[in-house]
C-alpha cells in the first residue's frame, strides 16, 4: 500500500507490476535524455552569434532529425505492446474469483468452491481500529492463495466500476451487462490495498477492496471452514 510521501509506484507483489515498472523506469529514462537534450540546445541558443545568410536547405540534418525520432518511439513502442499482450495472458488460473461493482461496495464470489459469495464493505471512520487505515479497510477481506494463478472475472450491478490494485498492477473496468477478465499472481503474503477508478457516484470513493495473500494451505483452511 501507498504510504506517506510516496511519489513512485508502489512495490510490486507480481511479476506484471514488476515489468509495468521496468517499463515506467525504462520510459521515464528516455524522456529525461530528450529532455536534457532539447533542453541543452535550446539554452545554447541564446548564448551564439554564429548568422548563416545563405542558408537555404539542409537535407541531412532533417534526414536525420525525422528519421531518429521515429526510431526513438520504437524503443517505447515495442517493449509496450509487449507488455501489453503479456498482461492479457491468462496462464491456466487455479482460482476463479468474481468480483462484482456495486454502488458503493465490491461483492465477491468463489464459484469454484462450495459457492462462497459475500460483500466487502468500507469500515467508516468513527468504527475504525486504531490499527485500521482510513477510508481503505473493509470488513470482509478478499483472501487468495499466494503464488498461485488467479483469475478475476469483473462486472458491475449499476453503473461502470473498476477494481484496480496497484500493487498487483490490476486495473479492470466493471460494466454493466459485461464480463471482464484478467488473472495475476501474487508472489508473497500480505495485505494489498485497492481503489474503485471509475467514476461511478457519489461514494465513489468509499469502495476499497482489500486482498489478503495467505500461503495455499491456510486459504484452502479459510474456504472449507466458509459454508455459507
Ligand atoms: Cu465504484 Cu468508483
């Protein structure tokens, strides 16, 4: 989860966010290199004297000027799409979790086993723990084995929704009348924290979604004792 004075991503719990910051990172350096050139030379511009009168054409330098730009978007554009079609990959999923947007609370279902299906709520401010966080705890947790593949199937009851975890680099839109679909994995135990990131009402903002990894044996222990 985000804390204090963090301006970066968050760390990683997944392979796919690991490479969507590589990308960043990769990304962010290339734009820093035009930028300190660009920069460079248009600082240098005030600081000469050199006029050319008979400057006409200069076939070359716009050779190379139009040409070195497009090169320069493939090495963004290519690493992109990779990313783009390894983040769609599903990679023969062990669970199958639903989760479905309602305004204003997630409700989830783990149709794969004995029909488990509840709501996730906010805790409101005034019936938080002193160890809860604001406006990002909710009462019943999302919980899922860890290293395993999981796929989430996304819908909405109402309106759109998105339920995105950061951390897990998960970002699915929930639409009405739609199923989406994507699958992660989580690479150790913990605790990560989600937003809804669709404008969807109001409350908008009091729909957190919370994932609690658990090694594999304590998750098959939560879902047996879990007959509803
Ligand atoms: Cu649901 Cu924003």
């Amino acid at each position: 989860m985000s804390t204090w004075a963090n301006l970066n991503l968050q760390d990683s719990a997944s392979p796919l966010m690991e490479q969507l910051i590589f990308f960043h990172d990769h990304a962010l350096l290339i734009l820093v290199m035009i930028t300190v050139l660009v920069g460079y030379l248009m600082f240098m511009l005030f600081f000469n004297n050199y006029v050319n009168r008979f400057l006409l054409h200069g076939q070359l330098i716009e050779m190379i000027w139009t040409i070195l730009p497009a090169i320069i978007l493939l090495f963004i554009a290519l690493p992109s799409l990779r990313l783009l079609y390894l983040l769609d990959e599903i990679n023969e999923p062990s669970v199958t979790l639903k989760s479905i947007g309602h305004q204003w609370y997630w409700s989830y279902e783990y149709s794969d086993f004995n029909n488990i299906e509840f709501d996730s709520y906010m805790i409101p401010t005034n019936e938080l723990a002193t160890d809860g966080f604001r406006l990002l705890d909710v009462d019943n947790r999302v919980v899922l084995p860890m290293n395993s593949q999981i796929r989430i199937l996304v819908t909405a009851a109402d309106v759109i929704h998105s339920w995105t975890i950061p951390a897990l680099g998960v970002k699915v839109d929930g639409t009405p009348g739609r199923l989406n679909q994507t699958n992660f994995l989580i690479n150790r135990p913990g605790l990560f924290y989600g937003q809804c990131s669709e404008i969807c009402g109001a409350n908008h903002s009091f729909m957190p979604i919370v994932i609690e990894s658990v090694p594999v044996n304590y998750f098959i222990k939560w879902i047996s004792s879990n007959n509803s």
